[in-house]
C-alpha cells in the first residue's frame, strides 16, 4: 500500500497540523529494553515513523531504561537492529530515559515542593491494602501529610543510599477515592540499589514508568504521544503530571495493540518460552518477535504491508496470521526465484532412459517476471520425487504416480509407472516408469490429456540439505481468554518443527544466508542466516504455498 489509508491517529494528526497547532510533528518509538520487540511493536513502530515521514517530521528513538533488574544491552542493540531493519531511521534522535535521570529526580523534588508528592513508608503489603480495589475507595497512608521539609529531606537520604529497598518510595498526592487506581496516590519513585546498564551505581533511586514517559516526552518535544490502548487507563495521570508542573503537555493517543491468531504477544510469557527452553531463543523462526520473523525469512517489506493492511483503530481485534503469511507469499510470488526440492525423497527409475545420459532441460525461474530468465535443470535416469507423490493403492481421485498411470515431470517428460519396489516391511522404496522421449516439455504430440504434474531433482545431480518446516507454535487459536489456572504452555504445537533431509537442485548449495527462493509445490523458504555454513545451508519454511487467507476472503 503506497498510500496509507487514513485513521483516526492520522486524522488528529492532520488537524493538528492544518490549525498551526505544531510546527513540526514529533512522534517516538519507545521501548523497554527488557527483551526483543515482537511483531506487535512492529506495528507500532511502522505506525510512529510512517507519520512523522509522512508530515516531514521526526521520529525519536527512545529507551525507557527505568528497571534496572530487567534491562540488558543485549536487547537495546536488538531493538536497534530492529527499527533499522524494518526500514525506518531515527537520525540524531537516539534517547534514553536515563538521559534525563537528573531532570526527573528535580521534577519530584518540584513536586514535593508543590505538596504534590511525598515521601511513604508503607510496604509493598501495606501499599495494596491501602489502595484498595476498583469497587471500594482507598485509604490514606500515615505518610500522606507529612510535612514538606521531612519529605525532601527523606528524598535526599533516598537518593545518597540511606536506606534499604522497600524502605521507602516517593507518591504522588492525587485522589485515594478515585475510581482510576491509577489516581490512588501512585509511586513515581524507588530504592533499586543495582548498578544501571547505563548509569552504572551514580543512581540507587530509579523513576517509575508512568513518571518518566510523560516527563520524557515533554523534555523532547513530543507532538503525538501515540501509544496502545492499555495505557489509556493511565493517560489521566500523565496528564496530571504535566499539569501539575506546568510543563510542555505532548498528547496521548492510544490505539488497539495487534493480536494474532495462535500467537502469544505477552512479553512475559514469550520470556517463559525463551527461559524454558521451549523454543530456541528469541530469535526462534516460530517466535513473533521481528527477530524470529526476521530469521524465518520475512521481509520488513512484507511486515509493513501487513500493518497497512491491519489498520489503526480504537477496537480491540483478533487478526488471523493467515493474512501476515498472505503478505509475505503475495511479494514472494513475485520475486523469488523457482527451485525444485524433494522433502522426502522416494527414487524414481526411468527404466527406458539410458544410463549415462543427462538431458539439460529449460526451468523457469519466475513466470511472473519473465527478466528472470530460465536455468538449465538436469535430467538423468535417476531422479527423486516426493514419497506423497505415490500411492500403490491410490484414492480416488488421486491425479499423481500410481501403477499404470500416466503423470507429467515438471519441465521434462511424460512418464508412466510400470512397477514399484518393496522392503521387508511393504514400503516402497523405488518407483519404475517408463518416458515418452516424444514429449519433452511435458507435452504429448497425440494430444492426450495428463492431469498429474509433479516436481522431482535428478538423483546424482542434486544436493541434500536440511530443511525446517514449520506450523503454528500454538494449537489453539485465541490464547487470551484462557480460564485461570489454564497455562498456555499447554496449547504448544508438538509438529511446530519438523526437520527433513530434501534433496534440491545442485545448485542450492552455494545459496546465500537470507536468500529466498519458492519451492514448487511446497512453499516458500529461506536460507537460515544463523545456522548456514558455505555449502551448506539450511532451509526455512517461510509459508506453504497454500493461501488459505485469500481464499476465505475472496468476494464473492
């Protein structure tokens, strides 16, 4: 999609920007480095840099680095890597809360200064209690109305390392009746003493999220604070925060996180899967995170096109993965060039073709652009087909090998099975036919009608490889509305993975980490950039050739 449609983000937006009320528009990305973004946030951010290029403004980058406990490094270069790849660039605008450390422990100073905040020793426990729940007001804590001067001065003490963790926290003084717990006097600063991935241990105090975002987002000049629906719940205390400081007041909008089809977004419960060993690592290829989708072969293109097509709305949805799969395979049919592999490969004889003979028939490496060209494919008398491509005993209406029936080889010959081989246990381990010399091209001069065409790779001129063949990670399609007690972890797909040796055509070998290529018949698949050695590389699936989307949403 080339031009995005219009949403009600990109609408105030624009009205924004038609009144004068902004310059120039800033937006931001800004994730917690505490693990690698999924295809949720890939959403976000396409969303926050399409606007700010689409009103010529910028985009920021920012880190919410407030936790030291759960941030790592590891996962700001991840993060990075990511935006980068989805094809969007935050120039000199690369930012990190920690920046603003200084700012916002004087921000709370100014609050407790405006008896806006002050200085609790309630404990975690305690703190519960006292809040109270939704349908019942909270209470004050002993702490509320402690004079100013013991606050600040406890604020100081916080800060040089006096005290222990959990001994005391800094609240803001809003509304212990107030339906919003949010609004129930919340923490906006703590003891952690643990060194910072940044900071290092200048810092024993660290800012809660709530308070940093929105003080961050005013120190930058953040236009439209766009965000996901889970956070409008906490816009009213962003709001009071700016208010409350009479600071520059950036606006919040949110808009419906993505949710997939049997997918978890769950950042906690992709780390379970990570930590648990259940898959691979966060760049697992069944995994949401752009990492994983990165390795199994998608293209940032693919994902963009799919957050078009998702849209931006207020309305909390389901969206089936049959249509992020439906982008990929609409760009792959057109660029990736044609192969033939065997996934499991049954030996095919061609009894009447000579031994030693090689016919270099003409394949097609992509009938939807012709500039592709051709590539020659080697024919011997050898060849494998699939073993699925058989049947001694064939259903009805089975149009592929079977004794007696004619099939047509992919861009070679005619051919028909005049017997087959057995081992000990009745499986059949070869497949004997006979070719029509007169039918190269898969043609037959006396224009009999051949309704089977399948694929196959020579058996002395191709290579083995490993292939990984992929299905959904989860057996069940909603995983959100699960009963307590349920664990998630109980829906995993036992055949999420599947390993296969194949056999393709030779020439495979030398493909390059990332390339991608259609297999006839089988799919799309991508050389696996982490595993692959030169010579051998390894197979991703990175969807069948099936396009179930698309065909439950053909109009009728």
């Amino acid at each position: 999609m080339d031009n995005p449609a219009s949403d009600f983000v990109r609408d105030i937006v624009a009205a924004d920007t038609a009144s004068g009320k902004h310059e120039l528009i800033v937006t931001h990305f800004t994730p917690e480095p505490n693990g690698c973004r999924h295809i949720g946030h890939g959403k976000s951010i396409c969303l926050n840099f399409s606007i700010a290029l689409e009103n010529k403004g910028r985009c920021h980058l920012r880190f919410d680095d407030t936790n030291p406990a759960t941030e790592e490094t590891e996962y700001v270069e991840a993060i990075k890597n990511d935006v980068r790849w989805l094809g969007f660039d935050w120039g000199e605008h690369l930012h990190y809360a920690s920046d603003y450390f200084e700012p916002l422990y004087g921000y709370a100073v100014e609050l407790i200064k405006r008896d806006k905040a002050y200085v609790c020793t309630l404990d975690s426990e305690q703190f519960k209690e006292y809040r109270g729940v939704p349908t019942r007001p909270g209470k004050e804590s002993p702490s509320r109305n402690r004079p100013i001067e013991e606050s600040l001065d406890l604020f100081e003490r916080m800060k040089n390392g006096e005290f222990d963790e959990g001994q005391y926290v800094v609240r803001a003084k809003i509304d212990m009746n107030s339906p919003n717990l949010h609004m129930r006097d919340p923490v906006l600063y703590r003891i952690r003493k643990m060194a910072h991935h940044r900071t290092g241990d200048k810092w024993c105090i660290y800012p809660m999220y709530d308070f940093t975002h929105c003080l961050s987002d005013s120190i930058e000049g953040i236009t439209h604070s766009i965000c996901t629906l889970e956070f409008e719940v906490h816009r009213p205390l962003y709001d009071w925060i700016l208010d409350s400081l009479e600071v520059y007041h950036p606006q919040q909008i949110e808009f419906a996180r993505l949710n997939l089809t049997y997918t978890v977004m769950s950042k906690r419960r992709l780390l379970e899967l990570v930590q648990g060993g259940l898959v691979s690592g966060w760049d697992d290829p069944r995994m949401p995170t752009l990492a994983g989708l990165r390795r199994r072969g998608y293209t940032p293109s693919a994902i963009r096109e799919f957050c078009a097509r998702v849209g931006v709305t207020k309305v909390n949805s389901l969206t089936d993965i049959a249509l992020l799969e439906f982008c990929i395979r609409e760009e792959l049919n057109r660029t990736a060039p044609r192969a033939m592999a065997v996934l499991e490969p049954l030996k095919l004889i061609i009894d009447n073709y000579p031994e030693d003979q090689v016919d270099e028939l003409d394949g097609i490496n992509n009938p939807e652009d012709p500039a592709m060209g051709t590539r020659k494919v080697p024919f011997t008398r050898e060849l494998f087909i699939e073993q699925d491509d058989f049947r001694a005993e064939p259903p009805p209406k089975f149009h592929r090998l079977s004794p007696g029936r004619e099939v047509r080889l992919r861009y070679g010959y005619i051919i028909k099975c005049v017997g087959h081989d057995t081992d000990e246990a009745g499986r059949v381990t070869a497949v004997h036919c006979t070719y029509d010399p007169a039918t190269r091209g898969g043609t037959a001069p006396d224009g009999r009608k051949i309704k089977g065409t399948i694929h196959w790779v020579s058996a002395v001129q191709s290579a083995e490889v490993e292939v990984r063949l992929y299905d959904r990670l989860f057996t069940r399609e909603k995983l959100d509305d699960l009963e307590a007690g349920d664990d998630f972890k109980n829906y995993l797909n036992p055949d999420s993975l599947k390993t296969v040796k194949a056999r393709v055509e030779a020439w495979l070998i030398q493909a390059g980490q990332g390339s991608r290529y259609q297999f006839e018949r089988k799919g799309y698949f991508c050389v696996d950039p982490v595993d692959s050695t030169d010579g051998k590389p390894v197979f991703n699936q990175i969807v069948p050739l099936r396009d179930s989307w698309a065909r439950l949403n053909k109009p009728q």
